[in-house]
C-alpha cells in the first residue's frame, strides 16, 4: 500500500493542474467572450483600414509563440499570484477610462492587460513571465488613437515629399515642393495622408519584433536595435516609394501612377524593407558570433 500512495499522489496532481489549467483556459475564453463587441470592433478595423492590415497576423503569431513556450509550461506551477489583482484594475480601469472617454485604444488595450491580470491572478507569476512576450505582442494589434496618428502622419508626409523632390532634381526632373505637394512640368502629386508611410511603419515594426524573437531570442539590446531600426528603413523606402511614383508621372502621366501600378509599387517597396530588415538581422547574428569568438575563441574552436 505504501508503494503505492505516490503514485496516487502524483496522479491526483496532475488531475489537480489539468481541472486548474481548464479552469483558467476557460475563465480566459469567458473574458473573450464578454469582450467580444470591443474586439470585433477592432476586427473591423484591420478589414477595412489598410494602416492596420497587420492586426490579422498579430493574434495567431501570438498563439505560435505562446505555444513555443509549452515545454516551459508543462514545467511551471500554478501558483497564483495576488500581484495579479494590480494588473486586473489596470484592464478595467483602461476600459472604463476608454468607455467614458470614447477612447477606442484604452478600450481595445484594456482587453489584453486584463488578460495579463488573470493569467497573473490564476497561474502565478512564472507562466506569467513565460508568457509575458506573446501577451505583450498582442498591443500590436490595437490601432493607434486618431490624435496621435495625425500628429505622426503629417510629418511623415513631409519628409516623404521632400525626399522624392531630392531624388527627382537629382535625376534631372523638374520638382518643386509646397507642403506636401509635389509640383512637376506637366501635373502634381499630394502627398496623402495614405502616402504618409504610416501603414508600411506598423507592418514593418510588427515584422521586426516577430524577426528579433526569431533570430536573437533573449539579447535584449540587438532586439532593441533591430526593432528600432524599421522606423528609419519604412521612411526611407516609403521615401523611395513616392520618387518612383513622381518618375512615373513625370513619364507617362498620372494615370501610370495609380491603381494597380500604384499597389504594385508599395509590394515592390515592402518586399525591399523586408529584404533590408532581414539582412540586418542576419548582419547582427554574424556580428554577435564573431564577438563571441574574439571573446572565447579556444571554445569557439572547440
């Protein structure tokens, strides 16, 4: 009978985690549902927004990241944690900030740190730092508030249309600039709001945090610089982008300019920001390695 009492223990654990785990797994699926209007809202909102096109992607990378954490799960315990209790407040306090507000970001982000609160509150805090990437990951998907997309955009137009002017007097293109028109021989380009780069800035920043987790998991500061460095490749190549589209229109016209030719453009510039990003990432990787070897070499031989 005594050999026989742990094995019974360690059955009834494990039964104990399975009904506690399905128990959070349903309390999560429950807060889904009651904030399903808010969340299909923002669904809305990718569909139908270009600038927010990448939401779509955000929710099941983060479900691949969270299950790439799952041999660290199986190990961790379910330990609640009353810390958690903080984090909840924080959730509800965004909503109700955001419904008395009209403020659809403090709605939409309330969702995701009330989320963080209950996984905090229900499994403790080491699920929650394991978790704490694929929960943060999910601020991506909520779309900037309105007010402070126009004060980012305008700017962006500006230094978009002063870029392509640059390029087109080097090309030897007549180009004048006033605000964010362009003004050529024939015609002129305005420099919109959907021109501004804003929508490639999300996409690309979203790309380079699922890049830095790919390539350097864990070394905070080459994710930060890798990160951090799609701000500047999205101006330049949305830059380079309105240059094509004044070579175009200075050649063969506006109607070459718009439309299909226009999407066409912005895949071919995406594509180059992707290209760029992804070889910076692999630049770091090799200077990472060749640090280490100067540092370590007789383990880098061995």
């Amino acid at each position: 009978m005594s050999q026989a009492e742990p094995s019974t223990d360690a059955t009834d654990e494990a039964a104990l985690r399975q009904r506690t785990l399905l128990a959070i797994l349903g309390t999560l699926g429950l807060t889904t549902y009651v904030y399903f209007p808010i969340l299909s809202q923002m669904y809305y909102t990718w569909r139908t927004n270009p600038d927010y096109s990448h939401g779509l992607v955000v929710v099941p990378l983060a479900l691949y990241f969270a299950y790439g954490k799952t041999p660290q799960l199986r190990r961790a315990k379910l330990e609640g944690s009353w810390w958690g209790v903080a984090v909840l407040a924080a959730g509800v306090g965004s909503v109700c900030i955001g419904e008395l507000g009209g403020l659809l970001t403090a709605l939409r982000s309330g969702y995701v740190l009330t989320l963080m609160g209950l996984v905090l509150l229900l499994a403790g805090q080491r699920v929650f730092k394991i978790l704490l990437f694929p929960m943060m990951f999910l601020f991506l998907m909520v779309p900037l508030p309105q007010s402070l997309v126009n004060i980012i955009a305008f700017p962006l137009q500006l230094v978009a249309a002063g870029w392509a002017v640059g390029s087109l007097q080097s090309f030897g293109i007549p180009a004048l600039l006033e605000g964010n028109i362009i003004h050529l021989a024939h015609t002129q380009l305005f420099v919109a709001e959907a021109c501004s780069g804003l929508r490639s800035l999300m996409a690309l920043l979203t790309l380079g945090v699922v890049l830095a987790q790919f390539f350097r998991a864990g070394r905070i500061v080459q994710q930060s610089i890798l990160v951090a460095s799609a701000i500047p490749i999205a101006i330049v190549v949305n830059a380079v982008r309105v240059s094509l589209t004044g070579v175009l229109t200075h050649n063969f016209g506006r109607e070459a300019a718009t439309g299909m030719i226009h999407e066409f453009q912005g895949m071919i510039t995406f594509s180059m920001a992707f290209v760029l990003l992804l070889g910076e990432a692999r630049l770091l990787n090799a200077g990472a390695k060749l640090i280490e070897h100067l540092r370590n070499p007789r383990k880098s031989e061995a």
